[in-house]
C-alpha cells in the first residue's frame, strides 16, 4: 500500500465563531465538494475540548498531487471566503 498524504489545519476563529464558521461550511456544501473530490479519504473538522474558538481540519489524500489539486478547485474560493468571516489565523501542518 502507498503512503497517503495527510495533514491538520489548526484554525483560530474570532470568539465564538468556531461552531459558526464549521455549520458553513457544512451547510453551503463547500465540505461536501472537497470531499466528493478525486484522492480524498478523508476531510472533517473537530472541535478543540480545551478552546472553544480553536478548530482542527483533519485532511487525508491518497497522494500530495491529489492534495495540490484540492486547493485550484472552484470550491476552495468560497472556503476561503467563508474563512475570512470566521477565522483570525491559520496553522498547517503536513504530517
């Protein structure tokens, strides 16, 4: 089996926009997409038990270029516009 590709994305959201800035993303169905894409194994979002205003983003491909690809498609411009509302600062971290 050939290693996957995954990655955390840790996000900062303005106080008491965390659970806010998730249900949009389910809702508008821009986590939907990303997970309909080609590659995907896994994408979802967790609540921290220790800040309310911090949120992870577990991500899992079968490979980086599936990953690379993920971040051209249309959908990810409306994520990011999502993000903009909600959220102070972004940490990635590849694992």
């Amino acid at each position: 089996m050939s290693k996957t590709h995954m990655l955390t994305v840790t996000y900062f959201a303005k106080e008491g926009c965390a659970k806010t800035f998730v249900d949009e993303l389910e809702t508008s169905g821009v986590a939907a997409a990303v997970r309909a894409e080609d590659g995907c194994i896994h994408y979802d979002y967790y609540f921290s038990a220790k800040d309310e205003n911090v949120v992870f983003l577990f991500e899992e491909w079968t490979s980086e270029h599936h990953q690379q690809v993920h971040l051209t498609q249309p959908h990810i411009a409306q994520l990011k516009q999502i993000k903009e509302k909600y959220i102070l600062d972004t940490v990635l971290r590849v694992l």
